[in-house]
C-alpha cells in the first residue's frame, strides 16, 4: 500500500490580471446585453431587434438539426464499433506489451461504495490488470474518513492492479480547491512513480476519471489501440461520451429529462470532431500531460481548460478524438426531492463556470503568436459561443419575440412587426419535430427499466418532454446566469460536490 502526502511548490503562471478581469467583464456583461436587448432597443430601433430574434431563432433551428443528425450518426457508429474486440487488435501491435493506464480518481466526500463501484467497472476490463495504476486521489483536508476509504479500497483491490495507491493534497497558496488542483497533485506523484518503476512514460496514458463514472469494459482495450496507432497520439486527448444514466430511474423527472438532454447532446459531438472537446472523463498521455505543465491550479472546470492549455502550448495538431463506447455516470440525486433540484442547479452553475476559460482563451489568442489565426480564433470562438447562447437561448427564444410589439405599440402594426411572433413560433414549433429523434435515441441507450420501475408511470418518459422549457429555465439557464453575473460581479465561485444518492 502506497499513500503520498509529500508537500510540493506549487507556484501557478502568473497571469496579467487587469487584461483577464477586463475581459471577465465584458463577455457576462454581453450576456446581458443580449438578454435586455429587446427591451431597450425596440424603442428605438425594432426592425433591428426582428432580425436579431429571427437570426437566433434559424441558428437554434440549426443547432437542433445538427444535434439531431450528429447523434443518430454516433449512436450508429457507436453501435457498430462497440462490438469490435478491441484487445484482439491491440495485441498484434507491435508496443503492446509497453503500454500502460493509470486511472486517478479524484474524490472528496464521496461514500466508499461508489468508489467501490467504479474501481469493480476497473477492475472488469478486458485489458491485462497488471498494467492498470490506480491513483486515489483524495484531499487531506478531509481528514481521517479519507485515509479510512483510501485504506479500505486499497486493501481490497491490492491484489487486482499493477498498482493502487492513495495521494493526500493539501491547500496551496495560490490554488482553488477543487478537480484540477487534486488531479495536479496525483499526477506529479505519477510522473516520480513510473520512474521509479522503470516504466517508458511515452507509453503511459492517464484517465482523469470521475469517481462516479463507470468505464465500459473495452475502454482500455479500445484506448490502447486508438493510441498505438496514432502517429500524433502526444498531441490528442481521447474521449468517450460521457451519459448521466448510472441512476436514470431513480432522480425526479426535472432531472432525468436534463440528464437526457445532456447525455444526446454530448453523444452527438463524438462525430463532430472539429469541434469536439472532451468533458468530464477522459485520457491523454502522460508525455502531454508534463509538458503543458499538468492542470493549472487556480480553475475550476478542468476538462476544456486542459484542452485549452494543450493547444495553445503544443500548438493546432491539439485534438479530442472520438472513443465510441459510453461511459456511465449517476445524475445527481438527494434524499428530498427540493434537495435534488438544488444539487442540480448547483451542478449545472459549477459547469457554467467554465465561462472563465473564455478570457484565459482570448488572452492567449493574442499572446499565442506559433498557432495560426484561423485555427486559434475557431477554437476560441468555439468556447466563446457555447458560454455565451447557454444563458441567453432560453430569454430569445421563448420570451423576446413578443416585447417589440409590447415597448412599441406602432412596430406591431408593420408587416414585420405583425408577423415577428408567428415567423419564430413557426421555426421554433419545426425544431420540437427534432425531439422525436432524441427520444428514440434516448429509448435505446439508457438502462432497461428495472422491476421496482412501475410500468405505470412509463408515460411520464414522454409527458417529461412537455416540461422541458420549464426544466431548462430553472436547471440550465438561470444558474448558467448566476455563474455569468458572479463572475461580473467578481463574486468567485468556491467548488461544492454535488450529492449523488
């Protein structure tokens, strides 16, 4: 048994605060501008406003089209690819034998049993065990119930791996608690451990894995071959689709449809592969991972920000390639359901936090001078975009068409005016046809309904789509809003767990 609790310096970049915190400022502060902008520009300039509401609503028809497509070309794909027996080809490579995965499982509070389950997920892959590190990374400032669950987990899985073992991060000056600085920590143990071992470390991956995601049996079998024969495989990260589905019949419908909605959404990047970022869990190699300098320490969305330092440190040949098999992971839950919607709110707005990558990313799209501009600024816009219609798409679509003709009264009586309303609810009522592939979607890759599940109430699997403008209101764009008017503000958002029963 091996625990770490050696303390390190951890000295982060400085960074030129006053450019960041300006920038900090106008892009939320754009969130607002566009939220309002029916409200105070119709007096003056209606027409204006028409043709921003209709542009959006057609670029929404757009994206929903491009989910729609783009998940039904995964799911096929994934279908097709998830039978292959991807140990079979991995071993007539010739560095088969070399390589080998470390999984570090960052966790705080979490309960021993769903610890347990994910290292049991570890412990059913098809790829040799003797060639899979598992680092438990736990916080020191839990105190004795982490040493505890390291100790218990470790004494029951010492025979499996090649290695498990338990590292202790203390709170740095300079950090924000949190996934990135825990993950920082184990990983510079790693890099002393596999010298120690002896071990190639060109030929060492690691998985950043949640300590509720469950790795599909092929996961590191389908890894290993996707990486011996990638002759970039320094540059590239390796994602599988992560699916909130782990506990899909027990959270309340609220959550389930979210959970839904993420999870297609996330299905259908894998065949996007320009723009494919991963999420949540993935792998890169350990070779990458040292040389952009582990996860910055003062963040907390880790999984685009590493992305993001990869690229604009190793340069355009930085990518996320698809791994077509699904990871499982539990939405959230709690034991009330008001406690439930709150923890998910408080997910979706730790998630919305990503918002602060956009002004690291637009800094270092001006101080990146090696990385051609057109692949910086799709890149940069990429982030930028997605942050920005997170909080603002729902405020557009479902209430701005109608405050022109309210604010002024004469625009509502000019044939633009008068057919504002009908020419969005008209592209709006086509997107909702797009929910049907969703739905089929979603019937075929979540769990089989278990017995306890009465078949009484499989008619909510359809009613809960009814809800869905509501949900998304309260569980996505308001607390998206709140994570973009406290970085406004500059109120900084501290990272909390979210209970998952």
């Amino acid at each position: 048994m091996l625990q770490y609790r050696g303390l390190m310096s951890q000295n982060p970049p400085q960074k030129p605060q006053a450019v960041i915190r300006a920038i900090e400022i106008i892009f939320p502060l754009t969130t607002w501008v566009i939220i309002t902008l029916p409200v105070w520009l119709s007096p003056f300039h209606p027409a204006v406003v028409a043709y921003f509401i209709l542009t959006f609503d057609i670029y929404f028809f757009y994206k929903s089209l491009s989910v729609a497509i783009f998940s039904t070309l995964s799911f096929l794909k994934l279908t097709r690819l998830s039978k292959i027996d991807w140990l079979v080809y991995s071993k007539k490579l010739p560095d088969f034998k070399k390589i080998h995965h470390v999984v570090i499982i960052p966790n705080y509070k979490e309960s021993l049993e769903k610890v347990k389950i994910t290292l049991q997920h570890i412990k059913d892959q098809d790829f040799p065990k003797k060639r899979i590190f598992v680092i438990l990374a736990m916080e020191e400032r839990e105190g004795t119930e982490a040493k505890l669950r390291a100790e218990a987990l470790i004494k029951e899985f010492n025979q499996t791996f090649g290695f498990i073992g338990a590292t202790y991060h203390p709170d740095l000056p300079g950090e924000i608690k949190g996934k990135a600085s825990n993950s920082t920590w184990a990983a510079k143990f790693l890099t002393k451990l596999v010298r120690q071992k002896g071990l190639d470390p060109s030929f060492v991956t690691i998985t950043s894995c949640d300590a509720d995601s469950l790795l599909p049996a092929k996961y590191f079998s389908y890894l290993t071959h996707k990486f011996l024969t990638d002759s970039d495989r320094y540059y590239h990260f390796y994602w599988a689709p992560v699916l909130l589905y782990s506990n899909f019949w027990e959270v309340p419908l609220p959550i389930r449809l979210q959970a839904t909605i993420s999870s297609i959404v996330r299905l259908s990047l894998l065949s996007r592969p320009e723009t494919l970022i991963h999420v949540s869990t993935y792998s890169l190699s350990l070779h990458m991972l040292e040389k952009v300098g582990y996860w910055d320490t003062d963040i907390i969305p880790e999984d685009w920000h590493i992305f993001l330092q990869a690229f604009f440190t190793l340069g355009e040949k930085v990518k996320t390639l698809p791994i077509y098999l699904t990871v499982s992971r539990d939405a959230v839950n709690n034991s009330t359901y008001i406690g439930a919607l709150r923890s998910r709110y408080e997910q979706e707005k730790r998630w919305a936090w990503g918002i602060t990558d956009v002004p690291y990313a637009i800094h270092k799209f001006f101080t990146t001078k090696n990385i051609p501009f057109l692949s910086k600024f799709f890149r940069v816009f990429f982030v930028a975009e997605s942050h920005l219609f997170w909080p603002t798409s729902f405020f557009i679509l479902t209430l701005a068409a109608s405050i022109p003709a309210i604010i002024n009264p004469a625009f509502s009586r000019t044939t633009l005016g008068y057919n504002l309303p009908k020419l969005s609810g008209l592209i709006l009522t086509i997107t909702t046809f797009f929910l049907i592939i969703l739905i089929i979607i979603d019937m075929k890759s979540r769990p089989k309904r278990p017995a306890s599940y009465s078949i009484a109430k499989t008619p909510l699997l359809i009613f809960q789509w009814f809800l869905l403008p509501v949900v998304t209101f309260f569980l996505s764009s308001l607390p998206a809003l709140e994570a973009h008017t406290r970085l406004l503000l500059g109120k900084r958002l501290e990272y909390k767990v979210t209970e998952k029963v």
